[in-house]
C-alpha cells in the first residue's frame, strides 16, 4: 500500500502543478488568438477569472467586502488591465515561450522601481544578476526585426507594469490591513471593467471554436481558480522564499511546452539570452528580501 505523501512532499507536488499551469497559460493564450483578437482573450480570461475567484471567496466564507477602493482600483488597471493587455499582445505577436521569459524579467523592473519608490537599495549578489539579465535581453531580442521587436517590447513592458502592480500592492497593504484573496478578486473586478468597455466599442473578431471555448475555460478556471488554491497551498506548508525559487519555473515550461505544441523552437541566441535571464533571476531570488516579497505577493494572479 503507498504511503500518503508527508505535508511537505504534497506541497511540492503542489509546486510542479503549479508550475504545469502557469507555464502552459502562455501556450493557452496563444491558441486562443488563434481564434480570437487578444482584447476578447484578454477580457473573456478575466471575465471568467473574476466568477470564480468571488466564488472561492464565498465557498471560503470569506468577506465580500469590497477593499479600499482607490488603491484597489490602480492595482486593477495596473496587474489586470495593462499586464494582460500587453502580455496577451505580446503572446499574439511572437513565441509563447519567449513572451513567458520576457514577461518574467519583472522581478528586476520591481528592484528598479522599489529603489527610489520604497527606499530598499540594490546590492550584493543582486547587481549580478541585472547584469546577467541584461546581457540575456541583449541576446533575446537580436535580431531586431520590425515585428520581433514590437513583440519583444511589449512582453518586457508586461513584466514592467507587472513590476509597478508590485509595488504598488506592497505601499497598499502597508497602509491597509487587507486579505490577499479579497485584494487580488476585487482588483481583478475593477481592472476587468475597462477591458469590458473597450470589447463593448472596439470592433474585434472571435471565432467560438472547442479550442477557443477550452483555452477560455483554462485560463479562468485553472489559472485563476486552481492556480490560486495550490499558491496558498503551497506558501502554508513551505517557506515563500523556497516556493518564490521554484515558481520560476514556470517560464521554463512555458518555453518548453511551445515547442512541443506550438513547434515555436527558439534559435541558439535565443536559448542563451533565455538561460542568462533565468540565471539571474534565481540569483535575484535567493536573498528572499523586501522586493521579493512583493514579487511573490502580486505573482499570485498572474499570469
């Protein structure tokens, strides 16, 4: 008879399903362009997310209070509106795997911002890893081609304002004593609203396919419900810094599984900017300080 898995042992399976989920919504996303524009995936993902995630809050028996309206407000129209917008864009445009590794430079842009925002220096092991990460953007985005670099920049302006939502929930929950899971169901409410308005005025197309229709029930359901579950499975039994480490996998398989599916292989350039910024950012990780926590905290509704 196999003998159950310790707290630990589940926890880490926790991981690797995690990483599974999250890895493969960039390959998610791209299909569903296949069919629709990325506005309507971006919305209609959202949408599907923001119904679930009120009810895990009331199968929880958590509050339904509403959170402090304008900060929540700007942390919407930051994490929701504009990292969906531009990482949907991004995916659209070019290679899944490549937007999922761009995307993921955000730990580096929330160190930039937090510096002057937040007071919290750079140093140590930390100025290596910019470096390092600098020297992998410099070999991800050569060639600079028309297209490939207008998809280039919007994934790291993804990971940009990504960082900003960072931040920005870190002053806010320094001010305001909020629950995570309240904060994140309410700003992705309020930074759905826009992207509903635009669908409403903006003429775009959408083709209601089986693998449209699947690819919208798995970037709601699983990758705001489930996704969500296993987070805070996972940051109950295991250290955050530990489960910040290991969530970086997740761009990993996001490279790995659109080659499989999408046949997106990445050039050797590619592959050693694509090494080079995953390098930095486990050496990023290790310390597990100020910004990392922040990092960690807004991760959890991404994406």
């Amino acid at each position: 008879m196999r003998q159950p898995l310790s707290p630990r042992g589940e926890a880490y399976a926790a991981l690797v399903v995690l990483a599974l989920v999250w890895g493969y919504t960039w390959v998610v996303i791209k299909v569903a362009t296949f069919d629709a524009s990325p506005l309507i995936v971006a919305t209609g993902r959202n949408a599907v997310g923001v119904i679930v995630l009120f009810a895990v809050l009331m199968v929880l028996r958590r509050t339904l209070r509403p959170t402090p309206f304008l900060p929540t407000v700007i942390l919407g129209l930051l994490q929701t509106t504009g990292w969906t917008l531009l990482q949907t864009f991004a995916v659209s445009l070019a290679s899944a795997g490549k937007a999922a590794v761009l995307g993921y430079t955000m730990p580096f842009w929330v160190a930039l911002l937090a510096w002057p925002l937040l007071g919290e220096r750079i140093t140590g092991a930390r100025w290596a890893a910019f470096a390092l990460a600098a020297c992998g953007l410099g070999f991800v985005v050569t060639p600079l081609g028309t297209a490939t670099l207008e998809a280039d920049a919007l994934a790291v302006g993804a990971g940009l304002v990504w960082a900003a939502s960072a931040v920005w929930m870190k002053r806010l929950r320094a001010e305001h004593d909020v629950d995570l899971l309240s904060l994140t169901t309410w700003q992705m409410l309020w930074g759905t609203i826009p992207l509903l308005v635009l669908t409403a005025i903006v003429p775009e197309h959408v083709r209601w396919t089986t693998s449209f229709v699947a690819s919208m029930a798995f970037l709601g359901i699983l990758g705001a419900g489930l996704a969500w579950f296993l987070w805070m499975f996972i940051l109950s039994r295991l250290p955050a810094g530990v489960a910040g480490i290991a969530s970086l996998a997740t761009p990993v398989v996001g490279v790995v599984l659109s080659a499989i599916q999408l046949h997106e292989i990445p050039s050797t350039t590619e592959l050693t900017g694509m090494a080079l910024i995953l390098g930095a950012l486990v050496v990023n990780a290790l310390p597990a300080r100020g910004v990392q926590v922040a990092t960690r905290e807004v991760s959890t509704a991404s994406k």
